[in-house]
C-alpha cells in the first residue's frame, strides 16, 4: 500500500511538473515541439486528399470538388478584393489567427490559428479558382494538425469565416 501511495505521488508530481511547464513556456511552442510547425507550406487544394479522420472542413463552389461539406458562391469581384475582404474577415472574428503566408498570391490566403484553451493548431488555406463562366470560385479548406477529431471546430471556424461573403 505505501508503494502505491508513493508511485501515485510521483505521477502526479509528474503531472502538475509537465502542466507547469506547458502554461509556462507556452501552449503554442509545446505543440510546436511536439508536432512540428503547423503551416507546412501551400496545399493544392483541387487534389488535396481529405483527412482519413474526422478532423478537417472544406467548402467549395460548386463544381469544383464533390466531398465539400458545404457548398461556397462563386464571385464577380477580382481575386484581390474578395482575399483582402476575407483576410480582413479572418483576422477580426478571431484573434488566435495568424496569416503565414507571403500575400505574393492574390488567389491564395493561409492562416494558422489556435484552439482557445489548448491551443490545438488548425491550418486554414483558401483558394480562388477561375471558373468557366468568368467568376470566381472559391476552395476553403480547414484541418487540425493534432488529434484524430475536432468535434466539427474546423466546419464552424469555415463557415465563420465565409459568411455572407
């Protein structure tokens, strides 16, 4: 019995030292640490194959995939104005965004962003796509770098993100 009383109480001195550690040297680095970056560079988002778990979002307009989980407008304004609208959109509805990439690509917008609490990374890359018919159409697609589900966090965050766009 005073064995297990010890080995309990070294697991949980473990515990609060590990914890201690993740709030103090931060949530975002310690993930950081522990999976890598969470922007690994631009995605083809017309060939991306979609997470094996219930983990990402993507929207499209339609004709452009068939596994969108909800369908986008396409749009008559110029790829800069919607991507300017959309960054601006992004970046105040939530605070935890990062834009990573370069702004090179008027048609291409990339942020990382964090779950409130712990911080879970999730990549959120958008597209726009010439379309047929002379508008432009738009690809948005969501994925959490950790865990295998995101209790449908990435499908909320799109459609946040894209309404009434």
């Amino acid at each position: 019995m005073k064995y297990l009383i010890v080995a309990i109480a070294v697991l949980a001195a473990i515990i609060l030292c590990a914890a201690i550690f993740f709030f103090v040297f931060g949530r975002e680095k310690t993930w950081m640490r522990v999976a890598g970056p969470p922007d690994r560079g631009r995605l083809n988002l017309i060939e991306i194959r979609r997470s094996p778990t219930a983990n990402d979002a993507l929207a499209c307009t339609k004709g452009l995939r068939e596994d969108c989980d909800f369908e986008l407008p396409s749009f008559d304004e110029s790829p800069e104005r919607i991507m300017d609208r959309l960054a601006a959109r992004i970046e105040s509805s939530d605070a935890l965004a990062r834009r990573v990439d370069d702004g090179a690509d008027p048609k291409h917008l990339r942020f990382v962003t964090y779950s409130p609490t712990m911080r879970f990374p999730d990549l959120v890359s958008i597209e726009l796509v010439d379309m047929a018919d002379s508008r432009t159409g738009m690809i948005a697609y969501a994925r959490a770098q950790l865990g295998r589900l995101d209790f449908g966090a990435n499908q909320q965050r799109l459609r946040l993100y894209l309404k009434d766009l």
